[in-house]
C-alpha cells in the first residue's frame, strides 16, 4: 500500500517535516530526509493499526498530481511511503509456537488471571506494545 507523503525542507536550523495527508494528524520530523521518512512510515503503520483498533475506515490514497496542486503545498517536496498491506488483514490465522512448559503455565496464569484466552491474551499483549524501532 502506497501513501504520498508532503514534505517541508529542512534547513541547518530546523529539521524535515513530513505530512501524510490522507491520514489526519499523521506526520513526522527528523533531523535528515531519510529520519523524516522513516518516522512518517511508522507513524502512517500507528495511524492505520489504531483506526483499525477503533473501527475506522482506512482512506484510500490521494495522488500526487492532486496534492501537488494543492496550495498549501506550495514549495513542498512530495514523496511516496509504502506500507505493508498486512497492516490492513485482520484474517484469523491458526500457528503453532512452541514454549517452555513452565513459560507456558505462566502464560495461562496471566490469562486466566485477565479474564482472556491464551490467544487471546498474546494477541492483548502484542497490540498493547510499542514496536521496537529497528535499527537501519
């Protein structure tokens, strides 16, 4: 899935800022372009994963010929981010782990003690952790 993204030049003084449009509120900054990039791509991957939490519609993106008449972007630069479309399937997939026994005796304690199943529980854990930023 592919998102054009608006991007305000950075300076020595001050750094690069991104806007995904199609997605409200969706931006990032960083002290280069690529930074600035980057951090628009995670950002755009939380926007999707909590609209999808709450509900929401994801919107379908907008070209660039269309923002790059859009006047609020006069001077900008424009890019594409691309997303990875599995951010989008929620499709029930049976797997198979395998685990230390005393691991998985804890990890049905922890369920049972939330009120959750097993699958239920590892899902809980995996939404409610923020992902760990992968080095480049």
């Amino acid at each position: 899935m592919r998102y054009p993204i608006v991007i305000e030049p950075g300076t020595d003084a001050t750094a690069f800022g991104v806007i995904v449009p199609d997605l409200p509120g969706c931006f990032s900054a960083g002290d280069s372009l690529d930074e600035a990039v980057l951090g628009a791509e995670e950002a755009a991957a939380a926007w999707i994963d909590a609209a999808l939490d709450a509900g929401e519609a994801i919107p379908a993106p907008s070209s660039l010929e269309a923002l790059r008449r859009h006047p609020d972007y006069a001077g900008w630069m424009f890019g594409i981010i691309t997303l990875d479309a599995a951010l989008l399937d929620d499709t029930i997939e049976r797997v198979n782990i395998t685990l230390p026994r005393r691991v998985l005796r804890r990890l049905d304690a922890l369920a049972q003690a939330a009120g959750e199943s097993r699958s239920g529980y590892i899902a809980h854990l995996t939404l409610e952790t923020p992902p760990a930023r992968l080095p480049p």
